[in-house]
C-alpha cells in the first residue's frame, strides 16, 4: 500500500527506497492523471547491475562504459523501477515530479512529467519482461490507481506513446493486453 504517514509525500512500503536528487516540485494544483510505462538497461541489454540507481543519483562512472560517457551527466529519474526479478524500487516520491518524460504529449498536453507518475521496467524493446516484473507491474499500477483515480485505464501510456518520434520504449516486447487484464485482477 501507499505509506501516507512516512512524510505525506507517497511512498510506496514494499518498494527499496533509493531516493534521487532528480525531483522538484510539481505546477501548483497539479491533478496527476497519467501513469507512463519506459524501459531502461544500463549497459543497454544488460540487467541486474548497479548503473540505474547510480544513473538516477547522478552517480554514473562516465569511463566505466562507453555509453555511460554518453549519459552520465544527464540529470534524470523516475518514480518507479521494477527490476527483472520483480523488484520495485523507489526513487522520487509520487507526489512529486520525476525527470522522465522528457519532451512528451499526451491527449494534447506536453510537458507530461507535470502530471504523470513514471515506471521503469527493466529491460529492452526486444526482450520479453519477466513474469515477476508483471506482478509487480500490476501490483504498482492497482495501488496507484486507487490512489490516483484520475488515473484511469485509458491514461496509462508508453514512453513512445508520448514522445513519439525519439522514444520506442517499452517497446514490441511490452504485453499490453496482458497487463491490462492483469490490472482487473
Ligand atoms: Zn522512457
């Protein structure tokens, strides 16, 4: 369940709290209505390492990868991570505003780190996510609902559903329908 009582600012409790320095505040009133579902893999297409949290503290050794020389002083985050053994982890707290998004539109609106909660999978376009990363998936996404309920099946969306042109992910390999049915469970 979302814990209310640790600061009033949403964390979830079975989530391992990492918290990133990534956030502020979000616009004044701000009704969130929008739950964006990514993918990241640091390196790209291996799992299981240290990089995405050191990527969201701003902690990425640049010369440790050649990608990571590419990204490592991007400042970015995102509310929710869910590991390939279904781990969720926790970096920004739900009322605030993760850097996730980037450039985005959706239904006619940009700027959707504004008003949208962000989930990554861990993983690739091409490779099917994990059994336990639906679980959890799903286990999140209820709680966030019934937390949020603006947030209704037709607004949660893929990271290329709102950033069409530079964004893939979550990518073919992402089962919507299977996670949609999961979300009625
Ligand atoms: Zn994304």
């Amino acid at each position: 369940m979302l814990d209310l009582e640790q600061n009033g600012d949403d964390w979830i409790d079975w989530a391992r709290h990492c918290p990133s320095p990534n956030q502020d505040a979000r616009p004044e009133d701000c009704i969130i209505d929008l739950l964006v579902i990514h993918n990241i893999s640091l390196p790209p297409g291996e799992f299981g390492g240290p990089w995405i949290d050191a990527l969201f503290s701003n902690q990425l050794p640049a010369a440790a990868h050649p990608f990571f020389a590419e990204i490592a002083t991007l400042q970015v985050s995102s509310h929710l991570l869910i590991r390939r053994d279904g781990e969720l982890v926790q970096y920004v707290p739900l009322q605030r505003r993760a850097w996730h998004a980037g450039v985005s539109c959706f239904d006619g609106r940009e700027r959707c780190n504004d008003f949208s909660i962000g989930i990554e999978l861990e993983g690739t376009d091409q490779t099917p996510y994990s059994d336990p990363q639906y679980t959890s998936l799903a286990r999140a996404s209820r709680e966030i609902m019934q937390h949020y309920p603006a947030i209704t099946p037709e607004r949660i969306a893929g990271h290329a559903d709102i950033a069409p042109e530079r964004k893939s992910d979550p990518g073919p390999a992402f089962d919507w329908s299977r996670y949609r049915r999961m979300l009625d469970q």
